[in-house]
C-alpha cells in the first residue's frame, strides 16, 4: 500500500506540474501567437476550452497528492511529510479556486465581451476587469507551481532518507554476519574462492649420523691360530 501510494503520488504530482507547465510554454504561446488563429477572439476560445479540462485534471491530480501526503505524514511521522501535506493541501486548494471559482468568472467576462479584436467603448471596463481576474488567475498557477515543486523535492528526499535508514538497520542488525558477508563479496569480486594458504612446513636438522667406530687391530692370539692353520 504504501508503495503503490508514493508512486502515484510521483506520477500525479509529476502530471500536474508538467501540463501547468507545459500549457504556459507550449500551448498559450502557441495560441495568442500572430498569425496563429484568425484573432484574439478565437485565441481566447480554444484557450478557455483547454483550460477548463486543465482545472479538472489538477483537482483529480490534487485529491491522489493530499491522499498519498497524508498516508505518508501519519505513518512516516516525519516534519518533511507534513510539510508535503501542506504542500498538498494549499495546491489542491488553489486549483479548486481557480478550477470552479476564478475560472467561470473570467470565462463569462470573456463571453460577455465577445469580440476581443474589435471592442466595443462601452466593454473597456469589463475588459480592464477581465485583465485583472486573467492576471489574478496567471499569479495563482504560478504559485501553486512552485509549491508543487517543492511538495516534490520534499517527499522524493523524504523517500530517499527513509531508505538510506532502512540500509543502515539492516546492516547494523546482525553485525556477526558482516564479515561473512564482506568475504563473499571479495570472493565473488575476484572470481575464485580465497582459500587459506597451507602453514609452511618447519625445516627440521637432519639426524646425526653415528660417530664413526675405528676397526680394532686383530690381536696377537688370533695371529697365531691363523698362521698355525
């Protein structure tokens, strides 16, 4: 569970940032670009589209973060995870605002303007509040993007610190195996077993020889028996 919780947390989190931030660079851009669409009015319309998908992709993508942030600040007990789970909650927050708030006013003013290239004097004041509310919502996506970015550092170190002391206790839970296990790494690194060298034979000193006897001279009897024979 937790395992399935922090990776679709990434993933969500990874989902909103990148269509917030791809949206800005790659679609607005795009959009209100000169010679792009045939007018501003146009522009307006295909972007008011987009963006109304956009809001409901960010609350769904919130409500998976604020879920995995606070499973993760009740059983990590750490003051990262509740600080992601701030994170989450002022981000899912702000979408919701913008998503079902901020956005359908800006949308009906935009409505009510109709002709963004050829606007009527009576409309100006309604678009100078339309610039506004648009500058408003502009300044919240950018905030909820940099807290987003954040929420994401804090919980990937956040993962990161728990596995490094989750290493740490099992190597330090049975410290009699280290060296068994440091052994058959270096075995396995060297490719053939390290045996023990046989202890060197002690050179032993030869035996004495026995001294050496000197033949006795035959003595007198014997003489004279061998020459009487």
């Amino acid at each position: 569970m937790k395992y399935l919780l922090n990776i679709l947390m990434i993933l969500a989190l990874g989902i909103w940032l990148g269509s917030i931030l791809f949206f800005g660079l790659g679609v607005a851009s795009v959009l209100f670009a000169p010679g792009m669409l045939d007018g501003r009015t146009e522009a307006g319309a295909v972007n008011s589209a987009i963006l109304a998908r956009l809001g409901v992709m960010e609350v769904v993508c919130g409500v998976v973060v604020l879920a995995g942030a606070l499973y993760m600040a009740v059983r990590g007990k750490r003051v990262l995870n509740w600080i992601v789970l701030l994170c989450s909650v002022v981000m899912l927050a702000t979408a919701s605002y913008n998503a079902f708030q901020l956005f359908p006013e800006i949308n009906a003013m935009r409505v009510s303007i109709g002709d963004f290239d050829a606007m009527a004097s009576e409309k100006e004041s309604l678009r100078s509040e339309f610039n506004a509310q648009h500058q408003t919502y502009s300044m919240l996506v950018k905030g909820e993007f940099a807290v987003g970015v954040l929420a994401l550092v804090l919980h990937v170190t956040t993962l990161v610190s728990m596995a490094a002391s989750a290493g740490y206790m099992q190597r330090n839970a049975h410290p009699k195996a280290r060296p068994a296990r440091e052994q058959k790494a270096r075995t396995e690194q060297s490719g053939s077993p390290s045996t023990p060298s046989p202890a060197p034979l002690l050179a032993q000193p030869p035996a004495p020889l026995p001294p050496a006897t000197e033949a006795e001279p035959p003595k007198q009897e014997q003489l004279e028996s061998m020459q009487q024979k």
